[in-house]
C-alpha cells in the first residue's frame, strides 16, 4: 500500500500511521534504529551511518553516532 507520492512521504506516513519505527536496511540485514527522531529528515534514502550494533532476542537495535546522505 503507497501512502505517500515520494519514498520518503510514503515512509513517514506508515511510520506515523502505524505506529511502526524506522530502520536501517543492509543488505539481508534490518536493524531497528535507536533514535527514531534524526532518521526522519533521511526517510526513503540511502544514507551512510555509523555507531554501534546490539543484538538482543528481540532483533538488531543500531544505535546512531551520525547518519548523512550516502553520494
């Protein structure tokens, strides 16, 4: 289901609408972002992050140092 004209505004309605959280794709793997506030601006991109990863029974939590637009 599209919720949105663009990838971003498609991403941040279903995250708004939901109730779901943003998170952060590589590859096979998908973390869930610790801070779900800094990754808005970024929603729908592509985007280069560093921190630290936690894994937990509950899945992979990323947790945020940076994240900026990937060129």
């Amino acid at each position: 289901m599209r919720m949105g004209p663009t990838d971003a505004e498609c991403t941040i309605a279903c995250v708004d609408t939901h109730g779901t959280t943003f998170v952060l794709v590589a590859g096979r793997d998908v973390y869930t972002l610790s801070d779900q506030q800094l990754p808005r601006k970024f929603a729908g991109q592509r985007v280069r992050v560093t921190g630290t990863v936690e894994t937990s029974k509950g899945g992979k939590i990323f947790h945020l140092n940076s994240i900026v637009r990937a060129k």
